[in-house]
C-alpha cells in the first residue's frame, strides 16, 4: 500500500532552497529482521557496566570509530551539540581520578547523596574509589555544547542539547560493546572541575564521562535483573 500524503515532505519550496537526496535503505524479509532485531538484543542484552578495567592498551581506532557511531545520533537541527575528548595521557588520568575522587569522597562519606540515594547504590556497591580512572587504557569525556560561537564570536543557539546528547552517550555505549570493549558511564559530580582540567571553552558543559578498556579477568558485576517488556512497555493500539 502506498500513502497518498495531502503534505508530501520536502516540499518543493525547501526543495528549491535545500539540497536532498534518496534514502539509503535496505529492506528485509520478516524472518530476517526478526533474527536481526533478536540477535542485535541477545548482543545488547550482554553489556554490563564495568568498574574494574585492566591497564591493557586499546587502539585508538577503535575509539575514534566508537565516535564516529555515536556521532551518527540524530541531534536538535541536526546541529550535534556535543564534543568527545580522550584521554590516553597518565598525567592527566590520575588529575582526572584524583578531582573526581574528592568529589565522591563528598558524595559519599559526607552525604552529599542523602541515605536513601546511598542505599538505592548499595546493591551496585559503589564508593568513593574510583582507580578505573587511572587503570583504563582511554577515558572518553563527553561534553555538551550548549550554544556555538560564530568567527565573530556570536551566540548560536543549540536545541535539545541533552536529548542529544543522551542519544549520542547510548550510541557510543552501544558501539564500544559491540567492538568488543566495556566502559562505565560515570558522572563525578559535580563535574565542572573536567571544564577547566581538559581546558575546554565556556559554551561547553561535561555531560558524562566513560573509562573505556578490556575488563579484568574474572571481574564481578552485580547480579542485576532487566525489568521485563510489560514493565517498561505499554501498548495502544
Ligand atoms: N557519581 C557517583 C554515584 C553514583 C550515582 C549513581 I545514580 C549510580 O548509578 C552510580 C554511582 C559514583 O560514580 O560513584
């Protein structure tokens, strides 16, 4: 069946003004897009959160492909508010662990995070120790860029710079399983120390930051249940 739309989309006045192409787009039979759609979750379904990375290097291709994956994220105006900075240099990782863990030390043993926060953790057994900051090969900081600056210095409006962000973040996530890495999203907060520690500009805010490396031998994840479908599903039809 073929629609037969009143506002086909684009419509010949953006045609005139904007450049548009085909879409690149493979259909598949049902019986192959449901092995694709179960096989693609069995994948997903195997990422865990790692907090114990080994010191093993990482290529940096990897890195940069994981990037440019996440970067393929639909974006507010397809502006791509956001900016990947990696972090391989020593110096700099222990900078980072030794910031974030003043801020944690806070959060945790200072109650900055109140009791019911600490004990809605203690089942993932967080603390304040954070040494995945220095042992992973990569720490990958993504900042959102909450407006542009023109040549001429500007202010340029971003939209829904977190909506994209948080796509992009779940994409790089994605992208790093799929190659064969793990990596954490860890939020030291509050994180503006990483601003002026990566010397990054003012119109730019940290969003998340991700260790990445080869998990330790024999490391352990909390055994943790994934709500099922009518949990988290509603159906209208
Ligand atoms: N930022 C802290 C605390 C923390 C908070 C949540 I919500 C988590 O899911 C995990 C940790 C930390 O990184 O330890």
């Amino acid at each position: 069946m073929t629609a037969d739309y009143a506002h086909p989309y684009p419509t010949p006045e953006t045609l005139a003004d904007h450049p548009f192409e085909p879409l690149d787009f493979t259909r598949f039979d049902e019986p192959t897009m449901r092995k694709r759609a179960v096989d693609f979750h069995a994948e997903m379904d195997r990422r865990r959160s790692v907090r114990m990375l080994s010191d093993e290097p990482v290529p940096i291709g990897l890195i940069e492909t994981a990037i440019r994956t996440a970067s393929t994220a639909p974006s507010g105006a397809h502006l791509q508010p956001w900016r990947f900075v990696v972090i391989g240099n020593p110096e700099v990782k222990s900078q980072i662990r030794a910031a974030a863990e003043e801020e944690e030390r806070v959060n945790y043993l200072e109650n900055r995070m109140n009791e019911q926060w600490q004990q809605a953790l203690a089942p993932i057994g967080t603390d304040h120790h954070k040494e995945f900051l220095e042992f992973a090969p990569w720490i990958v900081v993504l900042f959102e860029e909450r407006f542009r600056l023109d040549e001429d210095g500007t202010k340029r409006n971003n939209y829904y710079v977190k909506e994209s962000c948080g796509i992009a973040a779940g994409l790089f996530i994605a992208a790093l399983h799929h190659a064969g890495l793990a990596t954490l999203t860890h939020t030291p907060s509050p994180m503006a120390f990483l601003t002026k520690l990566l010397g990054r500009p003012s119109n730019e805010r940290p969003f998340v930051l991700f260790p990445i490396g080869y998990p330790m031998e024999g490391v352990l994840v909390p055994s943790l249940e994934r709500k099922p479908l009518a949990d988290v599903m509603t159906l209208i039809d």
